[in-house]
C-alpha cells in the first residue's frame, strides 16, 4: 500500500516510527504535512500570488497524528480523504469529537462511561452551582482544548477558581469545564493504548512532586501495567464509542471504580513504546492493513 502520515514533523518519534513500521511491513510510506496538505485544499489562506495546487498526494492509507493547535485543518484534509475512499484509522469526525473535552465527555456520559462528576461554566454566576455539582472544593477547571496537562488546573478555594475563570474567559476559552478533584488516584493514572479493540500497551503514569497532573509531557513517571478486567473494558468502549481504532485513552482510578478522563486521537508512541517495550508503530500499521482488507471485501462506503 502508499501509506500517507499526516504529520508536521517528519523527524518526531511517533511519526518515525510509524514510517519505519510501515516500510519494515513493504508499504511505500510518505510522510505528509498536514498544514500543506491543507493550504491545497484551500482551507488555509495562501500567500497572495501563490497558485492553488488542488492536489493531495495520492495514497491507499493514511495515519493522521494531527498537533492539538492544528485540529481543524488536520481533520479537513482527513475528510477529504475519506471522502476519496482512503482507509484511516482515525475517521476526521471521530477526531474532531475527542478534541472537545465538552463534546467526548457528553458522548460518554450519555452511554452511561463512568467519569469524573462534571459542570460546565460560561460566566462567573454560574460557578456557585458547578461547584455544588461537583461536590464541593478542592475542583479541577479545565479549558475545552487543552492538551499535555496546559489548562487543567486544580483550585483549592472560591478566591482561586473565580481567578482561574475570569483569566481563563478573558482569553477566550468558554465555555469551562469544573470537575470533581479525584484526591484518592494521588496524581497517578493510566494509560491504556487500544488498537483495532485490543488494548495492546497500558502504563501507569504518576505526576512529578507537587503536581496532581501525570502527563509525561510535565515530568511525569511511567511503569508499565498489566490493566484489570474492569478497565480494559472501559478503555476498549470509549475507543470504540468515539470511533477510534487507534488510541490513548486515559483512565483515573477512584474509590468508585476506573474513571475516564479522555481519549486520544493522536497518541504520543516514544513514552508508551519505551515504558511498556512494545512496538506499537507495527500494531497500528497491521490494524491499517485490516482496515484496507475490511474495505476491498466490502467496497461500498
Ligand atoms: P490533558 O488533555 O491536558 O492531558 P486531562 O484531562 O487528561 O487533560 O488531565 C491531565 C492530567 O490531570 C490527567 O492525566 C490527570 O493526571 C490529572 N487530572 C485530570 N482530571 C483530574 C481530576 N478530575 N482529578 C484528579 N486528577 C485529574
Ligand atoms: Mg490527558
């Protein structure tokens, strides 16, 4: 197959390692700029003078590993993809719906996924009432896009969360989401990565001194994990649920049971594949490899 990687670094880990995985597998692999491939369909002003090229590199496949700052236009040209027939492993709507917090949280708990207890605020009259919904304080505020633990904070007190509001909706973000502060997880969570309905890795992360948040990305820690029943099933059914056949979903475990905290669209390969020694790359290029059977057997869309 030509396998297309929607990326805007060709020299990033993930990204390397799934154009490694693929060639290992006899696949002809580009890498594709994900903003370039959008300033040629358009979406995206040119520089005056510059001529409209309407062409996307021809592929069989593609692996959209789309940057949070650059959603709409990745999830654009992962449309016009599918729109050619391509085979992806994230379909452009299911990615466009995992990047909103507000919007992946609502679609979890209307098939009834256990998370954290949850309120949405649009001005500053409305925190009083999230703050009962939630339970009281200490609660964790969080903007709608945020990614890598950037716009989650936890506010111990009204003084605080009122602060955090105010600064938070002076920049545009709203609406805001207040939810339940899990104290008893002690900044850890996990990790599970899920591939075609398995779930095929899954780490433990546990937050830096001081922090309450386990990204790696803030100096977190990892330990590889063997997940319980419980857990796997969650992950697999908010994969499945938001579409995806290829993601990070990550898990707070509660005195209440494993809580979803969100699922990735594009999930971080270096952390995972060093911290649990699985090539994951080579799994999410099989499960394209399926993909593309799936669709010659059936070929109307
Ligand atoms: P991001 O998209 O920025 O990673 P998350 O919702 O995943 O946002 O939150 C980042 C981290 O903060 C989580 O991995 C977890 O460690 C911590 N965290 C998030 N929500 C809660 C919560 N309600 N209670 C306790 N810790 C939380
Ligand atoms: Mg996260």
């Amino acid at each position: 197959m030509r396998i297309g990687i929607l990326s805007r670094g060709p020299t990033l880990y993930s990204t390397g390692r799934l154009v490694e995985a693929g060639q290992r597998r006899g696949h002809r692999v580009l890498v594709i700029d994900t903003m370039q491939a959008a300033r040629s369909l358009g979406v995206v002003p040119r520089a005056s003078g510059r001529r409209f090229n309407q062409s996307l590199p021809r592929v069989d496949a593609i692996i959209p590993r789309i940057g949070a700052s650059i959603t709409r236009y990745g999830v654009a040209v992962v449309h016009k993809y599918e729109s050619r027939g391509v085979v992806t492993t994230a379909p452009s709507q299911a990615i466009a719906q995992s990047r909103d917090k507000l919007r992946s949280l609502q679609l979890m708990q209307s098939a009834e996924l256990p998370t954290p207890k949850t309120a949405i605020v649009s001005n500053l009259g409305e925190l009083a009432a999230a703050i009962d919904a939630v339970n009281g304080f200490p609660i964790v505020i969080k903007i709608l896009k945020g990614t890598q633990g950037k716009g989650v904070i936890l506010a111990p007190n009204l003084v605080t969360a009122r602060a955090v509001l105010s600064i938070f909706f002076r920049h545009g973000h709203k609406p805001i989401l207040v939810q339940e502060f899990i104290d008893e997880a002690d900044g850890r969570d996990l990790r599970l990565l899920i591939v075609g309905n398995r779930c095929i890795a899954a780490m433990q992360r546990t937050a830096p001194q001081g922090d309450f948040r386990a990204n790696l990305h803030r100096g977190a820690t990892s330990t590889r994990i063997r997940p319980d029943e419980a857990t796997e099933e969650l992950a697999l059914r908010a994969a499945a649920l938001h579409r995806l056949g290829v993601a990070g979903v990550d898990i707070i475990p509660s005195q209440r049971g494993p809580l979803l905290l969100e699922v990735n669209s594009s999930p971080g390969l270096e952390g995972i594949e060093n911290t649990t020694r699985t090539d994951i790359a080579t799994e999410v290029v099989r499960y394209l490899e399926e993909c593309a059977r799936e669709k010659q057997r059936r070929p109307t869309r």
